[in-house]
C-alpha cells in the first residue's frame, strides 16, 4: 500500500513539473499566440446563455431569484424546462467549441512554424477549454457573476478526452440515482474525473481538467452547506414555477 501511494506521489509530482515546463516554454516562446488562445476560449465562455434565453423568452432578469447565477439550474427556477435543457446544452456546447476551433486558429497563427511550437499546439485546445470554463463562471459583462460551470466544463472533457466525459456521466448517474441529489453528483463526478486524467492524459490536460474540478467544488460551497445541513432539495422536487412579474429587470 505505501509503495502505491509512493509511487502516485512520484508520478503526481513528475506530471506537475512536465507541466510548468512546457507552460514555461510556452509563455516565453509564444506570449501573444498563448493569450491569444487564453482571450479567444474566454470570450466564448463569457456568452451568458442563462441570461440572454430568459430575457428573450420574456422572463426578465434571471440574476434576481434564486442563486442568482446564469446557469441551467437556475434558468430551471422559472419553470420553463425546456429553456433550461437549452441553456444546458448551449452551455455545454460553449466547452466544446472552445476547444475544438483553436486547432484551426493555432493553425493560422503559426502557419508552417508550428514544428517550432509544439508546446502552444498541443496545449491550445485544453487551455482555451480552461478559459471559456472561467469566462462562464465569471463573465466579464456581468460583474464576474456567471453559472457554477459544470455544463461546460462537461463541454470541455467532451472536446479533449471523451473516455473522461463518459466517466463524469456514469458517476453522475449512479451518484444520483442513488442520492438523488444532482449537487452531490456533480461533485462526485468531477472528483472522480481527475483521478482518471492523472494517469491516462498528457499533463497538460489533467492539471486544467484537475483545476476545473477545484474551482467547481469551491463554486458548490452553498450546496455542500445544505448537504451538510440536510436542507439541498432532492432531484424531482418541484420547482415553483416564477411568473414573470416576479423578475426585476436591469
């Protein structure tokens, strides 16, 4: 037993300092193609989907009740579930595009130098799926006060490394279909996730993968409280549906 944790230590730190080697590389070989990535992934994580669906549906301001964040489970708050479904998959979608556009785009950049880049290639696409997961928990348009960030992050994983994203769906749905909270099984799911990419992904991948989990589980402080209190409502419970005279608009 203490030569595995031994030797997960030895591998945790091996992978930690392959990482800031070539985030070192990067930054000094490439700074604007590397903020140019960086600016690109947040800005289309920024689009506060929640937000501009429930203003257009009518409903006014989704920032007024509830948790007051712009994601799905909020959007959920007014009753109309097939807007939060959409908030939820345009969410998700944000991740996925973030990532998968900065193959062409580094392409463009680099142009026929990119053997002189290999780091910038290979890290472009997680580090502007980490962006865009950071531009959707805090949008620059909205005081830095977005959604929780699973439905992209989920986008993110989706986009970098599949296997990790049906890892997040299968813990999710055993978490949930035996708690039934969707709180706990979105922590569960994205604790469990980073334990898969430390030993089957490059570093690179893993440590942001392993950075959006942490920032996650701290954005779900007010749900671990209720857990802990036995007050979090329960996957089924019914959501009083919001009528839209309730809704302050901005």
């Amino acid at each position: 037993m203490l030569d595995i944790v031994l030797s997960s230590l030895a591998t945790a730190f091996l992978t930690l300092k392959l990482f800031f080697e070539e985030m070192r590389i990067v930054i000094i070989t490439a700074p604007f193609k590397i903020m140019t990535v960086a600016v690109t992934g947040y800005l289309i994580g920024s689009i506060p989907f929640g937000l501009i669906f429930t203003r257009l549906a009518g409903l006014g301001d989704i920032r007024t009740i509830g948790s007051g964040n712009t994601g799905a489970t909020n959007v959920l708050r007014t009753g109309n579930r097939k807007l939060a479904a959409l908030t939820l998959l345009c969410d998700m979608l944000k991740g996925l595009a973030a990532v998968l556009i900065m193959d062409p785009i580094i392409a463009v950049i680099i142009g026929h130098d990119s053997v002189l880049y290999p780091p910038v290639v290979f890290i472009a696409g997680p580090l502007a799926g980490f962006f865009a997961f950071l531009g959707h928990i805090f949008p620059v348009w909205l005081g830095f006060k977005g959604g929780k960030g699973v439905a992209t992050y989920l986008g993110v994983l989706l986009a970098i490394a599949w296997p990790c994203a049906v890892i997040f769906g299968l813990v999710w749905l055993a978490t949930a279909f035996i708690s039934r909270y969707s709180s706990l099984a979105a922590l569960f799911s994205v604790m469990a996730v980073p334990v898969f990419a430390f030993f089957y992904l490059p570093p690179y991948s893993s440590i942001f993968i392993t950075l959006m989990s942490i920032i996650t589980v701290l954005k779900h402080h007010s749900n671990i409280q209720r857990l802990c209190t036995g007050t979090e409502n329960k996957i089924g419970t019914k959501v009083k549906q919001i009528r839209p005279e309730h809704f302050a608009v901005k």
